[in-house]
C-alpha cells in the first residue's frame, strides 16, 4: 500500500492545467507494455496506518513515497519500505542533493498530477517534462510483489518489480536503485502499557 507523503506548505505558483492521467490511462499503458497487475479497490487511505488493515487481503512489499525537493527546486521521488524512517539530511547527502525538504500539493500536482495521499510511481506517467528523479529503494527488487496506488488513494495495484521498471522506462526515466540502509533511522520504540496494577495513583 502506499502511503501518502506529507508535504510542508510552500508557494510554488498554480499547478499547470494540463490533462492528468486517469487510473484507466495507467491500466492501458501497463497492457500495451504487457505488464499484468491486479488492483483492489478499497475505501480512501492517506496514512500507512490506515492502510494497515489491508494487510491481509494483500501480500507482499508495502511502500510509502517521499516528494521532495531541494533548495534549487530540483524534484525527486524516493519510493522505500513503509516502515523505514528516512533520515532527509543523510538522503540528501546520499544522493548529491543538498537540503531535502517535502515539496508542497501544489507542487506535486503539477510535477506528477497527483494529491497527497495518492503518490506513487505510477505517477511518472504524467511527468512528460522528466523533471522528477525517480529514487527506488534497492530492497524492493528482491520482493515478488509491490503494491502502489493507481493515482488515487481508493485502490492499491500489486505488479512486479520487472514490470515496474519497464513502467518506469516507458516514461522516459532511469531510476536510481539505491541501498538506503545508512539513511534510515531506528524504528521508533512501541509505547508501554503499564499493567493497572502499576500505574502510579493520582493525587
């Protein structure tokens, strides 16, 4: 499941008019390039842990998805694990970047005509400018099945990893598969419950 990204608030001008790919524009292309994916409809999810409950009806490697961008508004797209906590400084670093910072829905939408909530690799298909680098997080091509949203938040599609770069291709884009490991922050620690019997009484 993707999760949504948040995007900090920022003037980056009117997203630009133009028309946006549609769920049934992306399931064509996939079909012209011979690439199989199932979708599951479900209802509107904005979080990782919203998603959380699907789970079940859906195995396999789970993403969430950074917009981001730079003090020079250099745009990037890093796709990684749901649960990796990415350090944007060290990211930043890593890919020769400077400063990284969530770019703004107005921004998103006129990079990759899509909302936050919905973004997404498949997003690609609206950058005919390439103005987006598209980063992949190098544990997702060892996993038999990915799961993105298809531009809106109410459905997820399963596909492969060889589908999705041919996908990524069709678009005019090269990703950067990169091992983001030294990027990643622990895990946050899991909130104690004290049992009644310990819990200090008021007063």
């Amino acid at each position: 499941m993707t999760a949504p990204d948040s995007t900090a608030p920022e003037s980056s001008g009117p997203a630009a008019a133009r028309p946006r790919a549609t769920p049934a524009d992306l399931f064509a292309r996939l079909r012209s390039l011979g690439v199989a994916v199932t979708t599951h409809e479900h209802e509107a999810v904005f979080t990782v842990e919203e998603s959380r409950h699907l789970r079940g009806l859906l195995p396999g490697w789970h993403s969430k998805n950074l917009f981001l961008r730079n003090k020079k508004g250099q745009e990037w797209l890093v796709v990684c694990e749901e649960e990796r906590r990415v350090d944007l400084k060290a990211l930043g670093e890593l890919l020769g970047a400077g400063r990284l910072s969530f770019g703004s829905p107005d921004r998103l939408m006129e990079a990759l005509g899509v909302t936050p909530g919905s973004v997404t690799p498949f997003a690609l298909i609206n950058d005919d400018a390439r103005r987006v680098t598209i980063v992949l997080d190098s544990e997702m091509v060892r996993h038999g099945t990915l799961h993105f949203h298809p531009l809106i938040n109410t459905m997820t599609t399963a596909i492969e990893p060889a589908g999705l770069l041919g996908f990524i291709a069709s678009c005019g884009h090269e990703p950067h598969i990169v091992d983001l490991d030294s990027v990643t922050l622990p895990a946050e620690p899991a909130p104690v419950t004290l049992p009644a019997e310990d819990v200090p009484a008021g007063g």
